[in-house]
C-alpha cells in the first residue's frame, strides 16, 4: 500500500468508534481521537533526545545499523509497531543541531546512572524503511534530521559494507508515560528488546501528526532521494 494511503486508513480508523473501549480480553480499545494501531510488546532502543525530538513532530526518521550486541551485527526491522525505549548513556550535544542540543540536557534530568525505571511515553508505526547506500542521498535529508552533517556522515560510514536504514516512523505518544523496569535483558548494544509484561498495552495513546502531515513529509523525503 501507497505510504499516503496508509496515513489516510489509519485517520480513518480513528474517527470510527464503532468498536468497544475495552475488548473481551480486557485489552484497552481507542476511543475517538486515539490510535488504533494494533502494538507490539518489542521496543526499539533509540537517545532520550531523539525521541523527544519524534514525540513532537520534529522528525519521522530514524537511522539505524546494528548495535554491537547484534546476533547478525546488522539492523533488522523486527516488528513494524514497537515501544520507544529511551538511552541516555552514548548521546552528546555536539553530536546534534543547535536547536536540539538542549533536549540533552533535559533528558539527562530525568535520568540517574543505575536506574531502577525507565519512562517509555510513546510507540512508534514503522511506515516504510529504505536503505541509503549513497552518502549524498544522506546529504539530501539534512533538514529533515536533527543531527548534524558529520555524525549523520559517521553513522552512514560505520560498518561501511552495510547500509543505512533509514525508518519512516509515525509516532504516537501515550496519554500517561509509564516506568518500565530497567533489566538485564534489557542492556548491551543492541537495538531491539523484548518488553514482554512490562510493555504499557493498556494505555491509550495519540498520534503525534495527523495522516495528512505525517503523509507529506514522508513524500518530502520519498522526493529527496528519488524514489
């Protein structure tokens, strides 16, 4: 399905209100103006900075290769909706724009070294992921990022056999952020980590752009690669 098509299935899915709040299963059921994407218990690993960034709508991108810690020390889209988990440890200022530079600092507030919690407050809808193989195609979405050209250069380089991965993510923040327990399991380099019961499925959420908005910048990105 066309990625703008998609965006106007899933506005359309949350203005109908034919189904119930709360399913047979006791699984909680969107109401009007709620997502209704259907969610996963995995989630993506990603800098408390970047997902400020995606919870207010400054970018639907991630860029990705694999962690250390990768089985196959490459990047795998493991389900298309999953929990964003925040990481505070690796992030740096001169890593980011200006203008994004203080959600450093601001997440770094809410974070202590040996946390017992995390607070995971929005999911993600993975649209559609494309590969960069070309440094200039990265070039092109400069704007649409927050990191600045050299680090944006650094990551394309890493591991330079590999591609890119770049994910169109739709995002939706939860209506009560939630503490996740921070465990074990859910250390090392990685990407991805099964949340299993302590993923927030019962809390209702909102997109954070509607299909219409989400739609076009995914067209504007779609137009700067040529594809």
């Amino acid at each position: 399905m066309h990625i703008i098509e998609e965006a106007a299935e899933w506005d359309e899915l949350l203005r109908r209100e034919w189904y119930d709040r709360v399913n047979m299963d006791g699984r909680h059921r969107p109401g009007k103006g709620e997502s209704s994407i259907e969610r996963s218990r995995v989630a993506l690993k990603e800098w408390a900075s970047v997902i400020r960034v995606l919870e207010t709508g400054g970018q639907i991108m991630l860029l990705r290769k694999g962690g250390i810690a990768e089985e196959t020390r490459d990047f795998r889209l493991r389900s298309r909706s999953f929990y964003l988990y925040p990481t505070y440890e690796h992030q740096k200022k001169e890593w980011l724009k200006d203008v994004y530079r203080p959600h450093v600092d601001e997440t770094i507030e809410e974070w202590r070294p040996e946390p017992d919690f995390v607070t995971v407050s929005a999911f993600a809808e993975a649209a559609e992921e494309l590969e960069l193989h070309d440094p200039a195609e990265l070039q092109r979405l400069s704007a649409l990022h927050m990191f600045t050209g050299d680090y944006a250069l650094q990551r394309f380089r890493w591991k330079p056999a590999k591609p890119l991965h770049l994910l169109l993510v739709r995002v939706h923040r939860l209506k009560e952020a939630r503490k996740v327990p921070v465990r074990a399991a859910y250390g090392g380099c990685k990407s991805w980590i099964e949340l299993g019961a302590d993923a927030p499925d019962g809390v209702p959420a909102e997109p954070v752009l509607s299909g219409e908005a989400f739609a076009e910048q995914a067209a504007e990105v779609r137009r700067l690669l040529g594809r």
